[in-house]
C-alpha cells in the first residue's frame, strides 16, 4: 500500500470531514429516506431515489476517507528546513511576464485545492518547483501556454 503524504493540517480537515459524514450526514440521509418510504410507492418516488443517491455518494466518500486517513503519512513540515523546495514548503513566486506574485503550499494531492493556495505535487507547477531554490525560474506548461515564473521564497511553516 502506497503511503500518502500529507500535512497535519489537512490530516485534521479529512478526519473532521469523516466525523461529519458519519455523526452528522448519514443521519440525516437515514431519515430522508425513512420520510421518502411514507410517501408510497418507492418505484415512482423522486425524493427516495435522490435521498438513495445521496446515501451512495456519501458512503463512497467515508470509504474513500477512511482508505486514505489509513494510507496516510502526517510529515510535521516545521520540522523541515532549507532553500529546496520539497512537500510542505511554501512558495512565494512571481510571473516573469506580468510581475504578479503567488504564494501557494506543496501538498499531496488529496489536500490540494488551489483556491486556497495549496497545489498537489503531481500538478504541472508542483511537479516544475520540486526540487528548485529560491532565485531559480521555472517554465510550467499551462492549458493557456507555457508560463515562466521566479521563486522569490521558500519557507516551512
């Protein structure tokens, strides 16, 4: 089984998601079903099949949380140091064409979510700054083009 990298952060973010799932959201899909029966024939019931479909999504996503919660390997990224990026570091950048700055956080790829600053190291500008240093440039071949960026920082906080 493949250990899966992630920060204590996200561990705590899926675990509180499982809780959720299981204190909280299989109750309620429990009695939406139970209220879906009383309503009578369940071959023609809409809000039983979209309360069953609902069931099944839920349960598919605590089995996958629980898979990977089990797989998983909590590194203490404070704990790491240096100028090379590696998982946990926190990249301060700027586009060499517009001059705009970015700072985004290295993390596996279940935690990554990009609107929060965090990118997988398997996404194409993850998988450009592993193993960069500050002062080093890096082209990443985006949907758009290829983008060339500076690495202004890296920290491991």
């Amino acid at each position: 089984m493949e250990k899966v990298p992630m920060t204590p952060q996200g561990h705590q973010r899926l675990e509180q998601e499982l809780k959720h799932l299981k204190s909280v959201e299989r109750l309620e899909i429990i009695k939406a079903i139970s209220d879906a029966r009383e309503h009578g024939d369940l071959s023609e019931n809409a809000e039983y099949h979209a309360a069953r479909e609902r069931q099944s999504f839920c349960e598919g996503r605590i089995a996958e949380l629980e898979d990977v919660l089990s797989r998983s390997e909590v590194i203490d990224v404070p704990s790491l140091a240096g100028s090379i990026i590696k998982f946990g570091a926190t990249v301060t950048m700027v586009d060499e064409d517009t001059d705009e700055e970015t700072t985004y956080q290295v993390v596996g790829q279940i935690e990554a979510d990009i609107n929060a600053g965090r990118i997988s190291t398997t996404s194409p500008i993850g998988r450009a700054l592993i193993g960069k240093s500050v002062g080093e440039s890096v082209e990443v071949t985006v949907p758009g083009g290829t983008k060339a960026y500076e690495i202004l920082s890296v920290t491991f906080a």
